[in-house]
C-alpha cells in the first residue's frame, strides 16, 4: 500500500454515492480530492560523485557525465548532463521540475546516473546514487528561506545513497 502511495497520485479518503439522484451531484467535484500544491525541484550541484568513464589510457581518476532523474507520483523530469565531472554544479538557467503533491507521503526521489557517451570510453556502471523523502519530510525538515524570490523556498543539502553504486570497475582512487 505504502509502494503504490509513492508511486501513484491517490485520494487520500473514500466517497460513498448517498445521493438520490445524479442531478444534484457533480460526480467530478465528488471524487477529485484537491492537491496540496506544485513543488518545484531544481538540481544545483553535487560532490564527489563515482568516475564512470572508464579509460583505456592511464589516468589517475576517471571522470564522469553525470545527469539527475526526479520523480514524484509518476511525472519525471530528466536534468541537463554535466560533462567530465565529478562535482558537476548545474547552470542556474537550469530548467526546474514541478511537480503536483497530492498527498504528505508522496515521496519525491532523484536519481544521478552518468551518461554514456562515446565508443572508446566506456560507461559500465551508470547508476551513480539515488536521495527520497516524502512531501511531508520535506517540509518538516528543509528550513525554508525567505527573501529569495519565491515564497515558502526551500532548500537543502543531501546526501545520496550510494550503496547500489557498482564498485567493480571503477578507478581505485574514486572516492565512492
């Protein structure tokens, strides 16, 4: 139940029909359940991500080409890629994601996955690290801003869960 929550933009409450007659009833107005709101998602930067570009040459690091997936429901948005990056910082004429939150346990996720790019450098591993919360962490947890430009911002420096990460091929100086 809680899986299909995150995953799906659910009514949080069940409508029973005790109606007599459907003339008095706007069926669309009873069964829709009002969303809490649009959350904007914007990837800034991140720090010591994996080398995945894989190099026959020798080199002290591999770098990687790392781009961002966020979710919420089932919407996605897919960031711009940062080449050769490690520690990518994001352009602020960034696009940013909305989202609509339906529901305080709808979780929002993102992805960093790094993108393959050519035919000599190989990409084995993309997966690079993945963060969730639910709407309601969000806002519990985030301490809002105030004074930027957009009221109620919010803004916060995770961590990514790296453990699914696979270390096989990467260089033996990465960080991960």
């Amino acid at each position: 139940n809680d899986w299909l929550r995150s995953k799906v933009v659910l009514p949080a409450c069940k409508v029973f029909v005790c109606a007599q007659g459907d003339d008095d009833l706007d069926m669309l107005e009873t069964f829709s359940y009002p969303p809490l709101g649009v959350i904007r998602v914007r990837v800034m930067a991140a720090m010591n991500l994996a080398g995945v570009n894989w190099s026959a040459l020798e080199v002290d690091t591999f770098t990687s080409d790392p781009y961002c997936i966020l979710r919420c429901g089932c919407t996605s948005s897919r960031s711009s890629t940062v080449r050769d990056s490690t520690n990518p910082k994001w352009p602020p004429e960034e696009p940013s994601a909305y989202f609509v939150a339906c529901h305080r346990g709808q979780r929002l996720e993102a992805e960093v996955h790094g993108e393959d790019r050519s035919r000599l450098a190989r990409n084995f591993t993309g997966f690079l690290g993945s963060f969730h919360a639910s709407i309601a962490e969000v806002f519990e947890r985030w301490p809002a801003k105030s004074g930027q430009g957009w009221p109620g911002r919010r803004e916060a420096r995770v961590a990514l869960d790296t453990s699914d990460v696979s270390r096989d091929l990467l260089h033996v100086n990465d960080p991960v």
